[in-house]
C-alpha cells in the first residue's frame, strides 16, 4: 500500500511539473555605428595630416585632473559614446574653459557626431586660443575644412587649406 502512495504522489508531482518553453533563436538587430563611418574618416583625417612634430610645435602646460578627463573622454569616444566624450570635455572645460587642446578635441568630437557648427566654433576657438602655428593650429584649420567639406562650402574650403598651410613654420636650424 506505501509503494501504490508513494507512487501516486510522485505521478501526482511529474504532473506538476511544467516543460520549458521551446527556446527560440535569437533576434540579431543590426545597430546604426554610433559614428557615421565618413565623419570617422574626416575627424582620423584631421588628425594624421596635423602631424605632430613637423615644424615648430607649441605645448602647454598640462593640468592633472583635466588631463584625466581629457583621456577619459578619448576612451569614450573610441568606444563609440559620444555623449560620454562630450560630457567629460564639459567638465574639463568648466576647470580650463579657455584650453585650446579642450576645445579643439571638443571640435572632433562635434565633427564626429555630425554638429558642424559646433565643429567649427569650437575649433576656431581652439585656434583663435592656442599657438598660431604647430599641430593644434593644423588639427584646427583642418577640423574647419573638413566641417565646411561635410557642409559643402567651397569658399570656407578654400580658406582652410589656406590656413592650414600657414600653420607650419619650420623651426630653428641648430648647429
């Protein structure tokens, strides 16, 4: 009589018991790249043809904690999150508002998210800030040419590559 129980409770329990659902494959949804992939060309444009290190270069003296939010945000921006890289550059510029490398790193990152205007203040700001001459004058002509290429603007174009060509000043013959 206890095995016809014991067999009766545990038939009682399997039917209890529920199957799992059929598991169902799942939906791959292409995502939009976060940076469209001609803004990323422009903005690594810029940078390689600002070529560090031609000419005379002018650099300033660099703060620690913005130098900190500076790296950050180029970490941010390199995995694709341009309002993390924003924010970051928002809160070094609240410590160095008139930082020209702020500014111009700024720029790209405006250029990257298609906001040409912004681009193009803040690297004008960038220039109008910073040394004349050297890679950071170069980045920011070419962040200018490459916004007002983005927007069409032949004549801005025009000046630009003008610009960038008078930021190189060869530096001094040593003997």
């Amino acid at each position: 009589m206890k095995r016809v129980f014991v067999l009766v409770v545990v038939a009682m329990l399997a039917a209890c018991a529920r199957t799992p659902p059929p598991q169902q494959a799942p939906v791959v949804v292409e995502a939009e790249p976060a940076i469209s992939p001609s803004l990323q060309q422009r903005v690594d444009r810029v940078r390689s043809e600002a070529g560090e290190g031609q000419g005379l270069d002018v650099l300033p003296v660099r703060d620690a904690e913005v130098e900190d939010l500076r790296e950050a945000a180029s970490e941010a921006e390199a995995r694709g999150d341009l309002a993390q890289a924003q924010s970051l550059l928002a809160q070094a510029l609240d410590l160095r508002p008139n930082s020209p490398e702020l500014l111009q790193q700024a720029a790209e990152v405006a250029l990257l998210g298609g906001d040409i205007d912004t681009a193009v203040v803040r690297a004008g700001e960038a220039w109008r800030l910073g040394p004349q001459v050297g890679s950071l004058c170069r980045r920011s002509w070419g962040t200018i040419r490459e916004a007002y290429e983005e927007a069409r603007y032949e004549e801005g174009i025009e000046i630009a590559v003008r610009k960038i060509e008078d930021c190189t000043v060869a530096g001094p013959v040593r003997m």
